[in-house]
C-alpha cells in the first residue's frame, strides 16, 4: 500500500534527532511520493492531505534554511502538486492560491538559477496548469457551442497550450 513509503521516515522523525533537517526533507519527500500515488489510485482528499503535510514541512525548512535550493523547490513541487490535486476535486479558489505559490516559487528559483533545466520545467508545468485552469475559466478559450458536452482532454490541452504561448509573449517569459 502507499502509505509505506513513508515507514523510514517517520520512524526517522520519531527517533531522538527529530529536528535533522535531512530528515524532515525526507520526510517531506515521502508525502510527495505518498500524495502521487494516492491521487493516482483516486484517493483525493488523502493526497491532498500528503501535499500539505509536504509542502508545511518544505516551508519551514525554507525559513530555517533559506540558501538550500532543494528546500526551495520542495515548496514549488510540493505546491504545484497540491493545486493540481485542488483543482481536480473543484477548489479552484485553494487550487489558484497553492499554484500561485508554486508559479513564484519556481519563478524565483529560476531567476537565481537560470540553468538549472528542472526549476525550468518546473515554471513551465506552472504555467501550463495556470493556463489549464485559465481555460476551464475563460469562455473564450472554450472551443464547443454553448450547451455542449465537455471538450474532451486533448482539445483543452490544445487551448491551454496556446493560452501559455500567448502568455509567454505578453509577459516577455522566453526563459521556459
């Protein structure tokens, strides 16, 4: 079952140095992993419940530890995947605030890093769930009458996929 991804950790976490920070970034790793295979078996609430706990951890590294980029990207990652989760059980409110999070933090892991491919990636991931979302939001970027059924997952990806080119011009982002 999932939740054994997390057996090292938390018996880690529980021993006499539970403040070692490598720990903790593990641990916070873990409910990553934790929260990708429970969404990915359709357990929602439980995944978003691991990419919190990630993500709360990731952050308090940052504050204690500001310079680790690894902690950095953490609460990118950490927050990309809880919005995604957000998004697909309908919070879109919660869902825009976690994936602003995530957008700022790549953001700036990629302006201090401009070479690093995965901050890279990462933004780029931003953008597109931003302009998923965008899309789900926007008549606009609807392509079917109104009354259709649902545009099926390929024509979306399509007008999410221009909504990012369009706002990589407007903002001038040609580093993703």
């Amino acid at each position: 079952p999932p939740r054994s991804t997390l057996f090292p950790y938390t018996t880690l976490f529980r021993s006499d140095q539970p403040a070692v920070p490598a720990y903790r970034a593990g641990l916070a790793m873990s409910n990553i992993n934790l929260g990708t295979e429970l969404a990915t078996a359709g357990d929602l609430p439980a995944a978003r419940g691991a990419y919190a706990k990630a993500t709360a951890a990731y952050e308090a590294l940052v504050r204690e530890q500001p310079a680790v980029l690894a902690y950095r990207d953490g609460v990118a990652r950490s927050s990309m995947f809880l919005g995604a989760v957000l998004a697909a059980g309908g919070d879109q409110a919660a869902a825009q605030e976690a994936q602003g999070k995530a957008t700022a933090a790549y953001e700036a892991l990629v302006r201090d890093q401009p070479d690093v491919h995965a901050y890279r990636l990462g933004l780029g991931s931003c953008y597109y769930n931003n302009a998923c979302a965008l899309s789900l939001r926007l008549p606009s970027l609807d392509p079917r009458p109104a009354g259709q059924p649902p545009v099926d997952a390929s024509v979306r990806d399509q007008r999410a996929g221009e909504a990012v080119a369009t706002l990589r011009r407007e903002i001038g982002r040609a580093h993703v």
